[in-house]
C-alpha cells in the first residue's frame, strides 16, 4: 500500500451504491411518468426529491471509507474526515468498528468497516445457544484490516519520511458535501410549492 503514489481505499460500502442507483432508478421511472402524463410541476418535484434521497444515501453509505496513503490513513465518516498520520497512530484494534488509536485524543471510528466477522461470530454464539453444542469456527484466511495498518504504520516509520508521517491529528467537518446536501433539501422544499 505504501509503495503507491495514489491513495488507497481500504474499506467502503457496497451496497450504498446499489440503494442510490435503486432509488435513482426509480425516482427517474417515477419523474418520467409525470412528464408523460403532462405533470411538469410534480415531475420536477419527484426528480427534486430523489436527488434528495440519493444524495442522503451516499453521503450515510458509499462516501464513510478508509484511505491509505504513504503519510497516514483518512477516515472518512458520515459528519467528518479525520487524518491520522502514520507517526501519531498508537494502535488500532477491531470492536464493532475498526478503530484507529492516535497518539493523543480518542479513538477514530471506520464506519465503513467490514461486519461480516461480527455478523459470522454472533451466528456462531446462536448456533451454539441453539444447540449447546461446540460448534466449529470456520478457518478460512480472513484479511485483518486493522494489523495491516499497522504494518503499513511501520512501514512508513521505517521508509523515515518525516514530514509525510509526522504532523497533527487534523478532523475536518465536512462542509461542502453538507451544505450542498442542505441546498438540496431547501429546493426540495421549494418544489413543493409547483405542485
């Protein structure tokens, strides 16, 4: 990962894209219908208010991911980006959430991270509640995202390229994504007013 110039993105959410093209898909069959039907007023309003929900969608699901990059990791969530450089990151550790440890502050949360271990481990505690019996773990490989940032961590700490993993801890609110969501939805509401 840290021989690229290019960042990399570690985690992201499938099926995000898949719920936006959905509701874009209909939203679109829908807008259509009303143009059809001489409805321009409301068929504005439909496209308005699926552009609406597509935009929520993909800033709650196909935007929240991990990047990696030679200076550090970028957490992208849902209200924040947040950059850990490679030399304030302590640890990481995997709860519900992969968890990225700083230095100093409190733990970063990827929203993005895979579940399906979570969801294999607590249909294994079911499986075995249901018939109180040792039931086997499955042993197939599994990549561990969160001790493969750690060993990129020391990757880039070996490499010695201060001024890209040193630094602060840096959270951005993220404004522009936000505001232009906030538009969306001030034109949503004004569309309502052509029906």
């Amino acid at each position: 990962m840290s021989s690229s110039p290019s960042p990399m993105v570690v985690t992201t959410n499938r099926s995000g894209w898949v719920w936006a093209g959905l509701c874009g898909v209909i939203g679109l069959i829908a807008a259509y219908d009303c143009f059809a039907r001489g409805y321009v007023g409301l068929g504005l309003t439909v496209l308005v208010w699926t552009a609406l929900v597509a935009a929520f969608v993909a800033l709650v699901f196909v935007l929240p991911r991990l990047t990696v990059d030679a200076g550090g990791a970028t957490v992208r969530n849902v209200l924040s980006s947040v950059r850990v450089p490679w030399g304030q990151l302590k640890d990481t550790r995997t709860t519900m959430f992969i968890e990225l440890v700083p230095r100093s502050g409190e733990p970063v949360r990827v929203w993005a991270a895979p579940q399906s271990a979570m969801r294999r481990g607590r249909a294994t505690l079911r499986n075995r509640a249901q018939l109180d019996v040792e039931v086997p773990e499955d042993r197939s490989p599994r990549v561990d995202v969160a001790a493969s940032l750690l060993v990129e961590r020391d990757r880039a700490l070996a490499a010695g390229n201060n001024a890209q993993t040193g630094g602060p801890v840096t959270k951005t609110f993220l404004k522009r994504e936000w505001g232009l969501f906030g538009a969306l939805a001030v034109l949503a509401l004004v569309s309502l007013l052509l029906v």
